[in-house]
C-alpha cells in the first residue's frame, strides 16, 4: 500500500470522483452527455466514447488533486491508455489523484429487500491487475430497498467477506451498501444499516481497513461516529440520484463524510461543448461539490 496515498486519503481535502460507469449504466452516461445511441453501434464503440469523455474529464485543468483526491474506475477504464499511460497510472503520476477500481459484477435479484453482488469468480485475478497499475482501492456495490434486518445483514455480511479478501491483497476496499433513496422507510433501513456496519467493523484485526460509501442519511449526522473507527480509512457518500444541488445540501450538514458523486459530478457536462465551456462548467460542479465536502 502506498503510503503517500494512505494519508490522502485519511484526511485529504477535497472529495473521490466516481467514473466507474460499466455496461449497464454507460449508454445513460453518454446520453446526458449528449451522446444518443442511435449515433454508435455496438460495445466496443460505446466505450470508445466513454473513455473519451472521462479522459477529457480527468485532463481538464479544474480537475485537480486539490480538489479531487481519489477517482473510482471502471475496470475497462484501468486498461486503457491516456496520453500514452494506463489510466490509474496518469491519474497517481501526473494529477496526484488515488485511483480506485470496481470490482463488482452487478447485483443479483432482490431477496429481502435488498440485493447483494453477484459472485465475482475472477476477483483475484481483477485485484492482481490493480495492483499492476498502482491502484490503491476497489469499491463493489450492493443495494437496500427496505427495512428488513435480513435483506440488510445479508448485504453487509457479504461486502464485509469479500471486503477482508481484498484487504489480504494489500488493497483498501470501499464498501458501498447504498440504501435506495426511493426505499419507503429510509430511516429504519440505515438504522439497521449503521448497527450491521458497526458490528462487521468491530471484527475486523489492525490492517484490514477499510472505506465506507454511503447514501446520504435522512438522519444528518448518522454516519459520523463510523469515520472515527479505527479501521475506517475514510467514509463518503453517494449522490443516489439526488441532483447535484440537493446532494450538496444535504452534504454539507453530515460532518466528516466527503462526496463520492458520479452522475451529480457530470450533470451539465456535453459532447459539444468547446474546451473552455467544458472546463468553466466542471469547474462549477467540483467547486460546489468540494465545498459541501469539506465543510
């Protein structure tokens, strides 16, 4: 584990990008960026376009480590080049920014209320290759839809197992139980969500640390005494389809959780844009998200 970026990410200022889109959600990514499908043909064409977009991102001149301390990739992304370097090399070596990988597959049908990963067979042989390209972290995702202390337990013991695996790699995993922000009775569920992560946190030995990734509570404040854990490295919070305007708000008055956004990041962002409209206007998103963040 690289140290310099261990103590970017305890208390670095500023918040982690996530450009992890995979298959599923990319064709939605690229048609806010207004790039519709019926104008490329197949996969392959399809992340083309994407890795264009987040390299375009990633190089613009607002994006920096000042603001920016860690970027979540997407596996394909991690394989590719920018300006002649994989993409979690350039981010570390050239921007100062600590790359992340996910790792997930997907998420399997809903049982209990909730859905955990599907299995992820290759896991090591993923894990391996991000330590080839000088990755620190991964991040997997699981979802809840209710309050039910079953589908809950399941979710969390599931990322904790697989949690303490890339731990035994010399990776720190961020592990993403998001509770759904359409889920009926929110509050219960991350009540029953912060008591399962507390008791899988206190399991854990000296060296297997950990990041959380949370929806933002309904509760401000409900996630703060997780940061003081001993084995948690750092807690951030997904935007969960909230706007970025709404995101930020509700941020701001969570004390020691930092921003992890994906589509409130991009929002306002176009294909069509000129160098400098793109650069003014993710230069808008990372200044709102980074004062929510640090706050």
């Amino acid at each position: 584990m690289d140290s310099a970026q261990l103590a970017q990410m305890k208390s670095g200022k500023g918040f982690i990008a996530a450009l992890d889109q995979s298959g599923g959600s990319t064709p939605k990514a690229l048609s806010l960026y207004g790039i519709e499908p019926d104008t490329y043909s197949g996969d392959e064409a399809m992340f083309d376009l994407v890795h264009q977009m987040r390299t375009r991102i990633i190089k613009s001149s607002s994006f920096t480590s000042e603001r920016v301390i860690g970027v979540i990739l997407f596996e394909m992304t991690m394989d590719r080049m920018i300006d002649g370097m994989g993409s979690a090399e350039y981010l570390w070596q050239k921007k100062k920014v600590v790359p992340f990988l996910k790792v997930d597959n997907g998420l399997a049908d809903e049982k209990d209320g909730a859905q955990v990963m599907k299995p992820i067979p290759e896991l090591d042989k993923r894990l391996s290759s991000a330590l080839s390209h000088g990755v620190f972290g991964t991040k997997m995702r699981s979802v809840i839809k209710q309050a039910n202390p079953v589908g809950v337990t399941a979710v969390v013991d599931q990322q904790f197992e697989i949690g303490t695996q890339i731990c035994a790699k010399g990776l720190v995993p961020i592990i993403e139980p998001e509770v759904d922000i359409k889920c009926p009775d929110k509050a219960a569920a991350e009540d029953l969500l912060l008591a399962a992560l507390n008791k899988q946190l206190d399991k854990l030995n000296p060296g297997q640390d950990v990041m959380l990734k949370l929806t933002l509570p309904e509760k401000a404040g409900l996630y703060s005494q997780l940061a003081d854990h001993p084995r948690v490295v750092r807690v951030v919070a997904l935007s969960g389809g909230y706007s970025r305007d709404h995101a930020n708000e509700v941020l701001a008055k969570n004390p020691k959780l930092i921003a992890s956004f994906s589509r409130a990041l991009t929002e306002g962002l176009t294909a069509k844009q000129s160098e400098a409209e793109f650069d003014a206007k993710l230069d808008e998103a990372i200044a709102a998200i980074y004062k929510a963040s640090v706050k």
